[in-house]
C-alpha cells in the first residue's frame, strides 16, 4: 500500500494534504477548506520522518507543497497543490 493511500486512510477527514514550513499557499488552502466547510488532515514534511516527501513525491509527481489529496470517496484522489485545488472546489 502505498504511503499516500496509508495516510488518507488514517484519517476521516475530507482532505489530507501534506505541507511544509513557511508555505503561504498551505496557509491559503487551509483557508480555502475552511471557507468551505471541510475537514483537513495536515501532515507537515518538515515535522515527520524526512523520507516522507520522497514517498509522496515518488507517488503524486507533486515537486511542491501543499500536495493535496480529496479523501471523501471510496479511494482517495490526489488533487495537486493550492491552484488545482482551488479550481476543483469552485
């Protein structure tokens, strides 16, 4: 299984998404899910295991934080970052 896929599983959240320190569009997409009335799981690369990003790099092609993954359906469907995410929610 894969590491994104054992993270949303994790977590009844609507939407996971992995950031980063001193990221404005992390900031701004926790907004943007708040506005909306969703619920968010955050995994922050720069507190957990340092291997992380590459995992979830290796498996979405995401380069940049946040990787956002929409976990509201039976399997979890990764987004992209904050633009992409914005786009999909509107």
């Amino acid at each position: 299984m894969s590491r994104v896929v054992s993270d949303a599983q994790s977590t009844d959240a609507d939407f996971l998404y992995y950031s980063g320190n001193f990221c404005p569009y992390c900031t701004a997409v926790k907004r943007l899910f708040d506005s909306k009335g969703l619920t968010y799981l955050e995994i922050n690369f720069d507190n957990e295991d340092p291997d992380l990003r590459y995992q979830v790099v290796s498996e979405t092609g995401h380069r940049t934080v946040p990787v956002v993954i929409d976990n509201r359906g039976e399997n979890p469907i990764f987004i992209g970052g904050f633009d992409e995410t914005s786009k999909y929610l509107s």
